[in-house]
C-alpha cells in the first residue's frame, strides 16, 4: 500500500492545525492515524506541489514523479486529497476493503447529497454501474441533477492507473488534466470500477476557499 497525499488550495500547514483540533475535540474518531490505519505501508512520501498557475493540473504534475517513486512497486494506491479534515480512519480502512473484495481498477469513496456541492458526479448505467466521472463545470444539464458525488479519495491498482494515465488529455471546459478521468477509460478498457458511497456526506466535505475553511472550524 502507497499512500499518495495531494494538497490542494490550502497550506499544508493549517490543514495539520485543523487536524489536530479535530483530534482534541473527537478523541474516539480522531483525524485520519496513517501509521495504525495502513500497518503494511511500505512507503509513505508527501510531494510538494509547485503552485506555478502555468500548471494545468497538480495530479498532472506530480505524475513524473510519482512515476519514478512506484517504478518498483506494485499493489495499491491509496489517494487521498489534504483538504478533507472529516475523514476517519474507518473510511478509509473501508475503502482498502473494498478494493480488495472487488478487485477491480478502483474504489472511490462519493457521497450523495440532497443538494450537491460543485463536485464531479458519479455517472451510472441502468444498471447501476460507474461509467465516468464528469465535472460540474462540463456536465450535462441532465448529469448535473445527480445527487451522487465524487470525494476524490480512491483506491487504485498502480499498473492499471498509470495506464490510464496516459491516455488523460485536457479537452475539457478548464483546460486541465483530471485525475478522475481515468475513471472513464478504465471502463472503455473493459475495467470495473465501484463507487462507494459513505453514510455521512459532511466525510467528504473539502476546503476550497476562506468560507470552507470558517465553515469547518465552526463544525469542530
């Protein structure tokens, strides 16, 4: 198991003192223990991301060098973004769970919302099964009614990620690479990808401005 952390829009450093807040107040559920939740990390490296806004996408950057980290390891990725004070070691022990039960491509953690936030939508089939992601900003007036959303937390096969990978392009309304595209292409190459969704929406809630950030401190 690797452990990927993207830091997203926030410094890293207010992100610790909201954790550690949350761990004072919550002692039973406490902030996300990297060390007791993964026992069999075999390695565990945080990468500073440029903030050049050159870059059309921070997954796309750290990409290269991720690439070389994993040139020899094999099994699975965990990622996770650092702007997600609510997730719980629970969560993301379900998650690797559920990645081994199904074994498929990925495992990503949505949740659906009465009135979802401005986050990708889980798109299904009729038959209920995972199709692609899709952006709010580049859904469809019907894909943008979907209640169901992406966390951005996931559980990736290495070899089949940074396969998909190579097939991203930025053909979208931002002009960017994203990280939930693969999602898509795992299924146009015949892979299976589950969603699972978790009981409690405010788990997946993130940090993207000052008032996400006021919001989440009155919450702790």
């Amino acid at each position: 198991v690797l452990v990927l952390l993207s830091y997203l829009r926030i410094p890293v450093q207010v992100l610790a003192l909201q954790l550690q807040v949350e761990g004072q107040e919550q002692k039973q559920e406490g902030p996300v223990d990297w060390s007791a939740t993964l026992e069999s990390l075999h390695r565990l490296t945080l990468i500073e991301v440029s903030t050049d806004p050159e870059i059309k996408s921070v997954y796309f950057y750290v990409t290269p060098l991720v690439k070389d980290l994993l040139a020899d390891y094999e099994g699975k990725v965990i990622v996770v973004v650092g702007d997600a004070p609510f997730l719980r070691n629970h969560i993301v022990r379900d998650l690797l769970n559920a990645f081994e039960q199904k074994k498929c491509a990925c495992v990503l953690l949505s949740a659906v919302h009465e009135n979802p936030p401005a986050y990708g939508r889980v798109v299904r089939n009729k038959n209920g099964n995972v199709t692609k992601i899709v952006e709010e900003k580049d859904a469809s007036s019907e894909e943008i009614r979907i209640s169901e959303v992406s966390s951005s937390h996931y559980c990736f096969d290495k070899s089949k990620l940074f396969a998909a990978l190579k097939q991203i392009n930025n053909n979208n309304t931002q002009g960017e690479y994203y990280l939930p595209d693969v999602i898509e292409i795992f299924i146009q190459n015949g892979e299976r990808v589950e969603a699972l969704p978790v009981s409690d929406p405010m788990i997946t809630y993130g940090i993207n401005s000052q008032e996400d950030l006021k919001n989440a401190k009155r919450i702790m």
